[in-house]
C-alpha cells in the first residue's frame, strides 16, 4: 500500500505572528475527545484478538499517518514508505502487549516511529551515510532549490525542514497530527513542560523564518 504525498496549508500550525494565545486555543483543540479514545479503544482491543477487520482500521488509519511523519524528518519517499510500513507490521506483532492508560493508540504508535527513526539515523551514521534530513537541509539551502519547493509544496514545509529535528518534531506531532503536549511528551519521551518550551522555541523559530522582513 503506497501512502499519499502530505499536502498541509498554512492553516495547519497557528500563525506564529500570533504567540502563545493561539497556541494555547490549539492546545484545546488538539485533546482526543473520550468518545474517540474509547472507540478506538474498541478497535485496538479486537485487533489484539487478531481481527482482521480491526487490523486494517488501525492500518488504513496510521500508515499515511507514519509516513507523513517519517517524510517530514527524512524528505525520502521510498524511506519514508520503508519506515512506515516496518512500523505498521511491528505494531501488529506488538498489540498483544498494549495497555490503555488514557492516551491516545497513536501516541503508542508514534514513540515506535520515533524509536525506529532514532535508530535508522543511527545505523546511517555507523556506516558513514550521510543522513537523509541533512541531505535534504543541504538542498534548501540553495535559494533556486528553496523556491522551487516552496512552490511545489508550500512555504510552511521548507521552512519546518530549518527547525531542530525535536521542534520540527513537536510541531508535526501537534499541529498536524493533533496530538496534546502529554501525548507528544510520551512520544518523544520529554515532559510537558519541555514540549511546550520546544513548541515556544519552534514557533518563534517559524515566525522568523516565514515573516523574515519583521523586526523582533
């Protein structure tokens, strides 16, 4: 199954012009409501008895969801669809050993992608590869590059791929895939407190990034 290509507008993240207001309005936003944990809940539990049907849900729903994520760190198709699909089947493989604790199913599948990212990254710089995200950096750092991409996929995604890999992170993660700052936390293994300092420095980073003619 091939993903499709991750289209976001400009309205997927706050306006960083606007600061922590908006951002908190979106933090509101982000929260799963309980009828959606528990129903989804539902599925996982029927997936864990080896469902079919439940299976494919949770497939159909967290592939495209796992290869926009790995996309945006990597910049690679094939990797990204690569890295999706090794996450797919290890969630299948781990089910039996998840527990409901109040999060989000997505929260448990994501710290996979992100462990399996952490640990591509690594074997790339064992083997002396250069790593895919700095490959990528390194072409956008050509001002044709940068304009051809900002019109093929808009200003918002060339100017993510200028952010530190953990704020880049923490803005996918929130404002795209809709996950609360305790989710996030749980992703990526940081406190609540560290997520929303990473949101603050990444939000201000994009300000200046997209808006580089404001004086601050």
């Amino acid at each position: 199954m091939r993903a499709a290509y991750w289209s976001p507008t400009l309205t997927s993240v706050p306006n960083p012009r606007a600061g922590d207001a908006v951002a908190a309005r979106a933090e509101d936003a982000a929260v799963q409501p309980d009828e959606e944990l528990t129903a989804e809940w539902e599925i996982v539990r029927r997936a864990q008895s080896f469902d079919n049907d439940a299976i494919r849900q949770l497939y159909e729903k967290y592939f495209p969801k796992i290869y926009n994520y790995a996309f945006m760190q990597m910049g690679d198709v094939q990797a990204a669809e690569d890295l999706a699909s090794d996450v797919m089947l290890k969630m299948i493989e781990s089910i039996k050993k998840y527990t409901f604790r109040g999060l989000p199913f997505g929260a448990w599948v994501f710290r996979i992608a992100r462990n399996r990212l952490i640990d591509l990254h690594r074997r790339r710089k064992r083997r002396g590869e250069v790593d895919l995200s700095e490959t990528l950096s390194t072409a956008l750092a050509n001002p044709q590059v940068l304009a051809e991409r900002a019109l093929e996929r808009g200003q918002l995604q060339i100017a993510l791929k200028h952010l530190t890999g953990e704020q880049r992170q923490v803005i996918v993660l929130k404002f795209i895939e809709g996950f609360d700052n305790r989710s996030v936390g749980k992703i990526m293994g940081r406190s609540e407190g560290a997520i929303k300092s990473l949101q603050h420095r990444a939000l201000g980073a994009l300000r200046r990034l997209l808006h580089p003619e404001d004086k601050y």
